[in-house]
C-alpha cells in the first residue's frame, strides 16, 4: 500500500512531505506513548498519534518512519513540521480518532506488528 492509499482511506490532508506519497508502506502502529513506541515498535512505517510535539517526529526518525498521521484532527505546530520536512518524513491529519483509523487501514490490508 502507498501513502496516498492511506491518505484516502484516512481522508487526511498531507501537511508536508506530498512528493512521498508514492512511497510503499506494509505496516503501521498506533499510540500516543512514545516510550511505547520506542520499546514495543519495529519495522512499521507508519505511526498514527494524537499527540503532537516534536518527540514525536524524533520517535519516527528513530524507528525510520516514512509517515505520521495525527488523528482526532490534531494540527502540529510549523515547528514540528519543519522538523518533519528535515527528516523526509510526510505528515497527515485525520479527523478520524485513533481506533476507526487504525481498524479502516487493518481492513484494507495494512498490518501491524
């Protein structure tokens, strides 16, 4: 699957990194814990999260993240995505909350760990 699948399945805007959406993805974790993220979490590229602070785009480089979703339509602030853009990372929002985004990409095929 690629990001703009996910994009449409979540109906998120991207907030940067659009020329990364033909980028192939094949799983994705969700959690607003980046600790949890950090112990728990290998091999997932994308990284759904209401939690919006620069961390979090560190966690995703760390973990080498192609994407971050913010759901419950959380914006991040131009700091956060400046970071994103210095990183290569693409960055979407979605109104929808955590648990139907995560359970309309499971549907469509996108697996976790």
């Amino acid at each position: 699957m690629d990001l703009y699948e996910i994009r449409d399945i979540l109906s998120a805007t991207v907030l940067c990194g659009e020329e990364g959406l033909g980028r192939e993805v094949h799983s994705a974790c969700a959690s607003d814990f980046m600790s949890d993220v950090l112990a728990y979490v290998k091999d997932q590229a994308v990284l759904l999260t209401g939690m919006v602070n620069p961390q979090v785009v560190r966690t995703a480089e760390m973990m080498d993240m192609k994407c971050i979703v913010f759901v419950r339509g959380k914006t991040p602030g131009e700091d956060i995505l400046e970071l994103a853009r210095e990183r290569d990372i693409v960055v979407m929002r979605s109104e929808l909350r955590m648990f139907v985004a995560c359970g309309l990409l499971y549907r469509s095929g996108l697996a976790g760990e």
